[in-house]
C-alpha cells in the first residue's frame, strides 16, 4: 500500500503505534497525539481514510465502511511493509471501532490497543447532525451554491453510512471476548456525539483480558485536542509502556 499524501508517517523507534481517525475527521484528528508519542521514539503511523479531507463532503458518502475496513487493514500492512511488527492500535470514534476489530481479528498483529470515545456498544448518537454541521462549514468555504438543498439530500447518504458503520460496531461490540491484549479504553465525560456510558457496557465485556478504563470528566467527544489533553497522551504514554512488547525500543523520556 502506498503511503497517501496526508497521512502520517513518524518513522522513529521499533515499537510502532497505528492511530486511526474519526468519521468526518482525518489525521489531524490524532496528530498531537502522534507528535506526543514520536517524541518518545514511536514510530506513529495515521493513514487518511478513504474519501476524507476533500473539499467534497460526497466524497466521504460514496465510500463505504467496509472500504475504511479495509484501509485499516491495509495500514498494517504499510507498517509490515516497512519492517514494524511490533504495533499497538488504536482508535478516536470510528477509528475505534476499526482499531477494536483489528485486535479481535488480527490478534497476532498486535501487543494491544483500544479507543477513545467509540461507540462501540449500542448508544445513541448524535453523528448525524454533526456530519451535516461540518459537510455546511465545507460547502461555505468553496461559496457552493444551493447549500441548503444539497444538506438536505446528504441526510439519507448520511444515514444509510451510519447504518453500516453501526454493523461495523456491532461485529466489535460482539466480538470483544475475542481480544486477548491489555486494552485501553478512553471516555469524554462531556461528550456531546455519543452517550458517554456506552463505554461500562463494553469494559463489561472485556473481562477476559486486561484494560485500563480512563475516564476525562471535562472533555467533549475529541479528547485528543479537549483540556485534558495532556493527562489522556501521559495515560496512553503509559498503557503503552506497560505492553509486552518484543522489541527494545531503546531509552524513552516518560
């Protein structure tokens, strides 16, 4: 696979940390993040989905959530293709979900991971009208014309996509006890797109293996950029030292 122009790509010590990014989001979504983890010799991979960042908000609504299934996939083979084989996952909201599928499914791959604020179990969101709210800031920018006729045929688009993002959900949610690898689980206690209590009925679930459950009271949904960024990358700094990992990466500065 081919690196896409916006990704990231951090190349640094031999312990590898694939991030994953949101629904309407993009690499920026994580990028401090990645920075925070970089500093402390990671190599940060954090591929863009397909049909993001555009100036287009249709071009994410043709594509598929079996399509970014499928990026994730392909975004450890990137990491494999450039000589990582030690690698954490994780993922903020929908990245999540495909993060959580890659520990179930590809267990091998990883020494563990998680997410922030993903719907992984059923919860009611408020996805819908947030896509729509940053599909109008984009159509205003490039001065389109017609902006409210082309919101409203984005609903339906929008809504059918969740459906199957929603499935994609499921298939973790059902799949948890499949994950043998210490997971971390990261909830906005202000979070305005997803009910914040999801996340006790997926750490429920996570019983066979070992997780650290980070709760951040004064966050909204993108804990990655909220006020209490710096306590959420100092936890997953140390989640990840605390991995079995398989190779030395050397001296870290946490």
């Amino acid at each position: 696979m081919l690196q896409a122009p916006d990704s990231l790509f951090f190349p640094h010590g031999k312990q590898a940390v694939l991030l994953l990014h949101a629904y309407s989001g993009s690499p920026n979504d994580v990028r401090m993040l990645a920075r925070f983890l970089e500093k402390l010799n990671y190599t940060v991979y954090v591929p863009l989905y397909t049909g993001h960042k555009t100036a287009d908000p249709l071009d994410i609504l043709k594509e598929t959530a079996e399509k970014w299934w499928q990026d994730s996939q392909h975004a450890v083979a990137f990491l494999h293709s450039k000589g990582y084989h030690d690698i954490a996952v994780f993922g903020l909201s929908m990245g999540g979900i495909f993060a959580t599928r890659l520990l179930s499914t590809m267990p091998d791959e990883f020494v563990g991971g998680g997410f922030f604020c993903s719907p992984i179990a059923p919860v009611k969101t408020n996805v819908t009208e947030n896509f729509l709210l940053y599909a109008r800031q984009v159509l205003e920018r490039t001065n389109g014309e017609s902006i409210e006729e082309k919101i409203n045929s984005y609903r339906p688009l929008v809504e059918q996509q969740l459906a199957t993002i929603e499935e994609q959900a499921r298939y973790a949610f059902e799949n948890l006890a499949a994950i043998n690898h210490p997971f971390f689980l990261a909830q906005s206690g202000k979070d305005e797109m997803i009910e914040a209590k999801g996340v006790f009925q997926t750490a429920e679930r996570l019983r066979q293996t070992a997780f650290t459950l980070n709760w951040y009271p004064e966050s909204g949904h993108v804990i990655t950029v909220g006020p209490e960024r710096r306590q959420f990358e100092q936890d997953v700094a140390d989640f990840l030292a605390s991995l079995g990992w398989r190779e030395n990466n050397g001296e870290k500065n946490n």
